[in-house]
C-alpha cells in the first residue's frame, strides 16, 4: 500500500509539471533599473523595451540638523539629513528622520503615535521596543533627549515636548513622568 501511494504521488508530480509547462508563453520583458544620482528623482519610467530612457529631474534638497546615537559612545551626536524643499517641516518629518538615523546606527526606537496640541508635542512610544524596554537608563534618557531636542532645534513654534507609552503615563524601570509632566521644553 506505501508502495502504490508513492508511485502515486510522483505521478501526480510528473503530471504537475506538464501542465505546468503547457500554454500560451507571454513575452516577459526585464525592467532595466538605472540609478538616479544623487539628489535626483526619475520622473517618467516604462516597462515597455525600446521606449527613450527614464527622464531625470534634480530635486531641491535642504539639510536639517537632528540628533542621533553614536554607537560607540551612546551619546548624542547632531548629524544632517538632507529633504526636498517640498517637505514641509513637521514633528512627524522630524522624528520619522531621526527613527531612520537611528536604525542606519542599529538602533530600532518603538514610535506609536505623534500628538500636535498647540504648542506641544507628545511623543507616544511603543512598549515592546526602544526607549521603553532593551535598553539601559542613560541609552533611554539619551534616545528620550535626542527625540526631543530634534524637534525643538528645528521647529521652533513648538515649547513643550511630553513623553508617554501607548497612551499611558511614562513609566520605565528608569525613567517616569506623568501625562502632564514636561519632558523637555524651552
């Protein structure tokens, strides 16, 4: 009986792959993908062969000065990121791009929401992740610090910068503030 099951299924197999190989064959066409230089943009591409080249168009850029963490020493270092001049500068731009120089340094921050009210910012974090847990009290403070002095320096219409974690007050096994309680401010 084991015998017969397995010439079955090397039957059903064999007959799998003609049919698989049966039918009409579409032409595939390879997508050819030349890189942009920096600080360009393609504009217009196709996948069609024998069609002009992608057309390349520069983009306006501006540097913006964040913090991040310096692998080495687990201080904070400021470091320049370059966005289109289209951007408009938002805490949610601000901390997307220090999260981004942060995971470049090997460092995965737990973001869950960005609350705008008024002149504050409340930054809202994850607890499965960086600042909140895996990490020891200076690396929080420093992450904490870093977050919160990126969107200070670059928008200044901003005062006031409030932690939490997923809704609820800040507490680590290192760090606490209330709902209320400033974390850093100007």
């Amino acid at each position: 009986m084991q015998k017969k099951n397995f010439i079955y299924a090397i039957l059903c197999i064999g007959v799998a792959f003609l049919v698989s190989g049966c039918g009409d064959k579409k032409e595939q066409t390879d997508l050819t993908v030349t890189p942009a230089p920096t600080g360009s943009a393609v504009v217009s591409a196709t996948l069609v062969p024998g069609t002009p080249e992608p057309t390349i168009v520069p983009l306006e850029n501006m540097e913006v000065t964040i913090y991040s963490l310096n692998p080495d020493s687990l201080e904070k270092e400021a470091v320049t990121v370059l966005v289109t001049v289209e951007s408009e500068l938002t805490p949610e731009l601000i901390v997307e791009q220090v999260v981004a120089a942060m995971e470049d340094e090997g460092f995965y921050i737990g973001i869950n929401d960005i609350i705008i009210n008024g002149d504050s910012v409340t930054i809202d974090y994850k607890a499965d992740a960086a600042p909140v847990c895996d990490v020891g009290a200076s690396v929080e403070g420093t992450i904490l610090d870093i977050i919160g002095q990126s969107i200070l320096d670059n928008l200044p219409q901003y005062k006031k910068i409030y932690v939490s974690i997923e809704g609820r007050a800040y507490k680590t096994g290192h760090l606490e503030f209330e709902l209320d309680e400033v974390y850093i401010g100007r």
